[in-house]
C-alpha cells in the first residue's frame, strides 16, 4: 500500500456515512488522519485547529498519552468480559469514581455505549421505576421542540428536531413536548443564562395538567440544548421545572450528553444552573471521546426501587453486551484523572468569561444576527441566505477547514466548543479566523 492510497482510500463508496451528504463529500473528502491535543491534521498535512473537541466530546485534548497508556495496557491485559451476571474491577472504579464527581445524590451508574443509549436507558429506567413502584399508569414522556436525545426511537420520539423524526413514521406513543426557550428579541446577544423566559418551564404544568399529572412519568430536557444551536436555559427556568415534577411525582431527566465533564466549567451542568435531576445522562467526554462510552446516573430512590422492590423486579432487564466494557472503563478513569491533574474543569470556569468576550467580540461581523455564550460553548447565528437556508453556514464551515479551524454547523448557526485545553491565543485564533471568514461570504 502506497502512502497516498493509506491517507484517501481509492473506494469512498462502501462507507455510508452518519448525517453526512455523502454524496457531496465523496466528491470533494475531508479527511483527518492525525490528531495531538488541540489540532488534527488532515490528509494533505495541514493542521487544524479543533474548535469543536471533535463532537462535543474531546473535552482534555487530543491523543493524550495518559488515556492512551490506559487503554493499550488495559487491551493487553483483559480486552473483554461478559456484561451480564460478571464483573471486573475497572468497571466498578470507575463507576464509583463516577459518584465522587456527580450530583450529591445521585449515587449510581448504568453503562451503556453512546449518548442515544443513555437516553434510551434512562427513559426505560423512568418508566420501569414507577412500574416498580406500582404506579404503571405513569407512562408519559415529556421532551421539548428542539431538544436533540440521540438517534434512538426514544430519543428521536421525544427529541424536538422534525428533520431527525419524520423520515421514520410512528414513534413512541404517549410523548408530548414543551415548547423550547429560544427568544433571541428578547434575550438577544447573551452571555450564560438568558435574562428572559422562566415562565415557559410552565408548559409542563400545562402539559401534565392536560394529560392528568399522574400519568407523567418523567420529563427529558438538555440544561443547555446543543445540537439545535446552543440554547441556554433562561434564568430560573430549571428551577421551576424541578419545583413542578417534585410537586406531581415526575421525574426530571437531564440530558447532559454535551454539558457533562467540564464543558460548563463545572462537573455537571447540574452544578451550574443549582438544580439536580433525578436522572443524569452523559457520554462523550467520559472517556473524553476516545472510547465508546455513556453513563447514566440515578438517584437512590430510583436505584431502590429495583435493588429491594419485589423478587420479579430485582433484574432490570436492560444492558449491552459492552456496558462497563473493560477497555472504555480504564479510558474513563485514565479521562477523569486527566481532567483532575490537569485542573480542566476549573481551567473552563476560568476561562467563561474570556471565551464569552473573544465570541461577543464578532458581534456587528457581517451576517451575524446573534451570538449566545455559555460555558465553554459559544454560537454564532448568521442570516439565512435568501431561499438557500443552511448554505451560508455551511459555506463559512468548508472555508473554516480550508482555514485550518474546524467548526460545527447546524442550521444557519456555527457552534463553538473547544477542548477545555484551549489557550486564550488559540481563542483569538478561532474569533480572527471566523472574523476572515464572515466578512467574505456571500
Ligand atoms: N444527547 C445529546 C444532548 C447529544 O448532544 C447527543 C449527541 N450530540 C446525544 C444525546 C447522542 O449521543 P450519541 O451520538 O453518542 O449517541
């Protein structure tokens, strides 16, 4: 195999690739085929600079040699062991780990493979809770318009994004959803939580009120909805949502899939905003995306239920055949101390403000018609070319690539979220290079 055939693949045909326009792709292909803490290098030997942690999920930087060690030495040592009925040591480490860093209260750790089967384990775990608890006639599932749970039939049911649903047919049935908190009148241009819009966290009042409260089984939110172009929670909101579900018996699942392992600038989203779900969904930067991995957290109540309710109960019948996989659970923990070591998290909270002033600072930038900042997350809103909706952000992507800055684009808006190693020069990289670029698009 000659060196040019090991970077492109002479055949681009096999691979059906994940929401991609595979076929605009494989006529012109961006590939990465190196990668080292804050850059990637693509096909052709340039570097760039990694302005998304690849999905949201990079959160320490690339091919860290901590994480690496643990999973080449874990590889080399117990590559794999049976999910169900067995144990090995490095699953309960790290799910107890885990615990140190999560939500008071929240004590307990299901693995699964991804942010969709954390989303799907955690809607299973709601409504078999209160099946457990005798109380089957809760069985509704409430999300939000533009709410983004994964691929799943359960997360695309009570997921918020028409084009993931509608291709697909009957979803799951008994799903409402609240209307979402994007009001850029009123909250235009914001830095962290919005100034306005507590009041829609009434819509669930409404809901349940509309469906009777006691068949709501649980409510699905993201603390800080990402993939739909990163909409931070008014102030308050959360709140009120905890105040009505501890009010009817409903369980608040948060989705923190995105929002999980420092992204915020703390731990959890959770800690931020001051409000603690019953359940906690994460993934991605658990093993700092290295590894296939999510984890859901859930609080004692809801363990419980399972661990000392009748005999028929005491199985949740739930898993994959990699939950707690032996590799994912030592990149995990070789993740967390990597973070700790590092003081990542902290470094994030630092760094808010920083980040918020360099993306505000675009503010004014031609086509920009707003820019939200929350954590270490930031998105830019660009006026949607006249018929061609998406074509303007998609053209400021391929150009940011070419640039030498990878970006993310859903809709007409370019999301930010660096690794948590990001230097403020590399901060001002990624606000001159989109400068440049704004400025010359059509
Ligand atoms: N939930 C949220 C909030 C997400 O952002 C994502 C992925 N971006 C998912 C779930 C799904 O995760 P995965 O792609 O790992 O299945």
């Amino acid at each position: 195999m000659n060196e040019q055939s090991r970077i492109v693949p002479n055949n681009l045909e096999a691979f059906w690739m994940p929401f991609s326009a595979n076929r605009q792709f494989k006529q012109a292909p961006r590939m990465f085929v190196a990668a080292k803490d804050m850059h990637y290098t693509t096909a052709d030997g340039r570097q760039v600079l990694d302005g998304t942690a690849g999905l949201w999920c990079v959160n320490a930087g690339h091919c860290r040699p901590k994480i690496t060690e643990a999973i080449q030495s874990q590889a080399a040592e117990l590559d794999y062991a049976p999910a169900f009925q067995m144990g090995h040591p490095k699953a309960f480490e790290l799910a107890s780990r885990l615990t140190t860093i999560a939500p008071q209260g929240l004590d307990h750790v299901f693995f699964t493979n991804s942010g969709s089967e954390s989303v799907e384990t955690a809607l299973k775990i709601a409504l078999a809770y209160h099946r457990a608890k005798g109380d089957g006639a809760r069985f509704r599932l409430i999300g939000r318009e533009r709410g983004y749970h994964g691929v799943n039939f359960g997360g695309i049911s009570v997921g918020g994004i028409v084009g993931n649903r509608k291709m697909f047919g009957t979803l799951l049935t008994g799903v409402d959803h609240m209307r979402h908190t994007h009001d850029p009148e009123r909250n235009g241009y914001s830095k962290g939580e919005t100034e306005h819009g507590a009041e829609l966290a009434d819509d669930l009042l409404r809901i349940a009120t509309l469906h009777d409260p006691s068949t709501i089984a649980a409510v699905i939110v993201e603390p800080v909805a990402g993939s739909t172009g990163v909409l931070p929670p008014p102030k308050g909101y959360l709140k009120r949502l905890r105040e009505i579900c501890d009010q009817h018996g409903i369980l608040l699942i948060f989705d923190e899939v995105i929002t999980g392992y420092g992204r915020m600038g703390t731990a959890f989203a959770s800690d931020y905003f001051g409000v603690t779900p019953d359940i906690m969904i994460t993934a991605k930067g658990l093993t700092n995306g290295v590894i296939p991995m999510g984890a859901v957290f859930v609080k004692d109540t809801i363990h419980d239920a399972f661990m000392t309710g009748p005999e028929h109960l005491i199985e949740f019948a739930h898993g994959y055949t990699y939950s707690g996989n032996p590799i994912a659970a030592a990149a995990g923990l070789a993740t967390l101390e990597t973070y700790q070591e590092e003081g990542l998290f902290e470094r994030a909270k630092a760094l808010e403000p920083v980040w918020a002033d360099a993306i505000h600072s675009l503010k004014g930038t031609r086509h920009v018609i707003d820019i939200r900042t929350i954590g270490l997350i930031g998105a830019i809103e660009l006026e949607p070319m006249k018929g061609e909706p998406t074509k303007r952000a998609f053209s400021a992507f391929v150009k940011a690539f070419e640039e030498g800055l990878l970006i993310r684009t859903t809709g007409d808006i370019i999301a930010l979220s660096p690794p948590l190693m990001v230097s403020e020069e590399q901060i001002g990289e990624i606000v001159d290079t989109l400068k440049g670029i704004l400025a010359g698009l059509e």
